[in-house]
C-alpha cells in the first residue's frame, strides 16, 4: 500500500523582497551625511587658504622691518640681495592675493566642489531610484550620474526634478542609456551625461 505526500507550500516559495521605506531612509540619511562632511571640507579649506594669506603678509612684513632695520643702520650700504628678496617675497605676495580673489570670484570655475550637487541630488531623492555614483568634471561643466530604478519611467522623471535645481538649470542630456542585466528583473541601470550649462562656454 502506497500513499502520496505532497511537498508543495506555497510558504517554501521565495519571497520578493521590496525597497523598504526603512531602506530608502538609511540611503537617504547617507547622502545627507555626506553632504554635512562635504560643507564642513569645504569651510576648513577656506580657512586653511586665508590663513595662509595672512602668514604670507606676515612674513613679508616682519622681513620689510628687517630691511628698513638694516637701511637705517647702515643707510649707505643697502644690501642689493635683500632688496631683491624683498621684491621677490612681494611679488609672492601679490600673487597670492590674485589667486585668491580669483577663486572667491568664480574665475577659475567651480571651486565649490561637489556640495552643490549633493544637496541637490539630496533635495530631489525620488522612492524607488537611487544613484550610485556621480563624475563631475571640468570644473562643474560635464556631469555623469549613475544608478538605479525600479522602474524605467522613473529616470525621466527624476530628470524633471532636477532641472528645477540652480546647479542643474541649463544643462543639457547628451547621453542617456538604460539596461537590464540579464537575470535581473527588479532594477534597471541608468547611465546619464549632461553637458556644459548653455552660454558658459
């Protein structure tokens, strides 16, 4: 006498697992981390380059008072060397304080780094995208974002979100790719470059 077991549970089957709001909190906690470091850089980097300025005057003043130290004891005999590293160091000078009026005025492009971009790809997350990473080149003119959607009309979407961000005002797509990896059916990977803002070329 025989007898039939039927194995079959609908409770063996694997489960899908979905993004979880929890999820995309924690990724969303991140990239405002990373955005808090990135400021906090940012202003220590400043700092570090205006204290700097002020040693460089610093040193050309204490080394003017050694001069005139020296012309006064001996108003005849001026060195000829230590006029000329005077008149170096005060070149030096001069071309520090260039270089740093420069960057405050934005003439060597973007000097703000990359926290512009992360609070605006921070202020536009969208549920079920999320980026992986991002190329920022040629001081702010060539833009590369990758990542993720779980669905492929989300990527447009997104794009329409970020258009409305002052960093990304202006540019324009020039290559936008989609693709499914074989055997993954619950994302797509997006790859997109966006040119150079118009008009500042």
């Amino acid at each position: 006498m025989s007898q039939q077991i039927n194995l079959y549970n609908p409770l063996f089957l694997k489960q899908e697992k979905h993004f979880s709001v929890r999820t995309m909190l924690q990724g969303l906690a991140l990239v405002v981390v990373g955005l808090l470091v990135l400021t906090v850089f940012a202003v220590v980097e400043t700092q570090s380059v205006e204290r700097l300025g002020r040693q460089y005057a610093e040193q050309v003043a204490a080394q003017r008072e050694q001069f005139v130290a020296i012309s006064r004891r001996a108003p005849q005999a001026r060195s000829q060397t230590l006029e000329a590293e005077v008149a170096r160091l005060e070149g030096d000078l001069r071309a520090r304080r260039e270089l740093l009026e420069a960057l405050g005025s934005g003439e060597l492009g973007n000097v703000a780094g990359f926290s512009d971009f992360m609070a605006a790809f921070g202020r536009q997350a969208m549920p079920g995208l999320w980026l992986t990473g991002f190329t920022v080149a040629d001081a702010g003119n060539q833009l590369q974002l990758r990542g993720r959607a779980v669905r492929p009309e989300l990527v447009p979407a997104y794009l329409q979100k970020l258009s409305d961000e002052p960093v990304m005002r202006g540019r324009r797509v020039s290559e936008m790719k989609l693709a499914a990896k074989p055997g993954q059916q619950k994302y797509v990977e997006f790859s997109i470059a966006a040119g150079a803002h118009v008009g500042r070329r």
